[in-house]
C-alpha cells in the first residue's frame, strides 16, 4: 500500500484528490492538510510513501516546504501539483528536491499514475513542462557553444556545423543541410575536432553534455 500526504489550500481540490485516490486499491490517503508546517511537525510519525504538494500555500509556500521535508527525510518523494508553469517556480522546486512536476490540468489517471512513478523511484513531469525544461537546457547548452566558437576559433561554417551535431544530424545529413559534399563536411569536422581537441563525436558529448 503506497502511503500518500496531500498539501493543498484548496479545500474542494484537496478532498477532490482523497476521493479519486479511495478508489484505489494500492494507494491510501494517510495525511491531508493546507499547511506545510503541520506536516514537518508530524512527518516521522506518518511517515508517507509519497507527499503530493502545491506551491501556493498560507504560510510557508510549497518549495520551502519541499526543502524542508527533504533535511528531515531525504529520502521523501515528493512532487508538485499545480497551476504554475513558469520556469522560476519549476526549477525551484526541483532544486529545493522535488521529484516531479505536474499541473491541476492533467488528467486524474495521470496524477494516480504519477504517485505510482515516484513510489517505484521514477521522475515524473507534464509533457509540457517537460518540453520548456528541455528546451531551456538545449539553449543553454547552444550558449556554451557559442563561447566556444569564439573562444576556439571556429569559422562561421564550422560553428554551422558544430550546430547541426549538437542537434545530432548525421555526416550526411549535414552535408545536405549545408548544400556542400559529404568530404567538405567530413574535413570541417575534422578542423572542429583539431580546434576543440577532441578526436570522436562521443568526446564531443561529453565536452558539451550532449
């Protein structure tokens, strides 16, 4: 039986999750209130598999809390649910520990699903919150490329080309993109490799966490 802690304000959202959770048979609501504090008073007693937590919350908001469940119990699985969807609040909740984030919008089967996922050691997200997270880190890491076009030297068609293996094209693949030969791309990438010190593609997704 997976054990749940529910932290919501919203008192007809709250009992609205305890009822979907009742038809259950592997899932038991052990634990539901608006305050984040009553719980870190009382967590080593109830000891919840899983704690589902909304952000917005009277007193301590839903991401400190998750921070401070986590320094007493780092092993809680905790995940967001909640209306926000901007990426402050979603990389804030996963610094301060949480394991997942989903959105009062998603389907009910996907919110039981979830606690499943977490139960079982799994990451959970709404697909897409996880579209703007990997889209976030996809221009963060073409960022850190850039600094190394200027910082190696790279030619404005190598840094073209250095792109197009970042996005994970293939030799040929890229020389069609670029309208040159299957050699040109191929002496480019060898020039890439001399600048970047690097010898293989794999060296290349380890320098930029491909």
């Amino acid at each position: 039986m997976i054990r749940i802690a529910i932290i919501e304000d919203n008192e007809a959202y709250r009992k609205s999750l305890q009822s979907l959770f009742s038809k259950e048979n592997d899932v038991e609501v052990v634990y539901a209130d608006m305050y984040c504090e009553n719980l870190l008073l009382t967590i080593d007693i109830i000891e919840p598999d899983v704690v589902i937590m909304d952000i917005n919350l009277p007193g301590m908001n839903g991401i400190e809390g998750v921070q401070k469940l986590r320094e007493k119990q780092p092993n809680l699985n905790i995940f967001m649910l909640t209306v926000f969807e901007d990426m402050e609040r979603i990389f804030d909740s996963i610094k301060a520990g949480a394991v997942g984030y989903l959105l009062k919008k998603d389907p009910p089967e996907n919110i039981i699903e979830a606690v499943r996922k977490v139960y079982n050691g799994e990451s959970v997200m709404n697909g897409k919150i996880a579209r703007q997270v990997l889209d976030f880190f996809n221009k963060q890491l073409k960022k850190t490329v850039s600094s190394y076009v200027h910082e190696f030297d790279l030619s404005k068609r190598e840094n073209e080309v250095l792109h197009l293996l970042m996005d994970g094209l293939s030799y040929k693949q890229i020389a069609s993109t670029c309208n040159v030969t299957l050699d040109t791309i191929s002496s480019h990438i060898r020039n890439i490799y001399s600048k970047l010190n690097i010898h293989s593609r794999s060296e290349l997704a380890a320098k930029f966490r491909m």
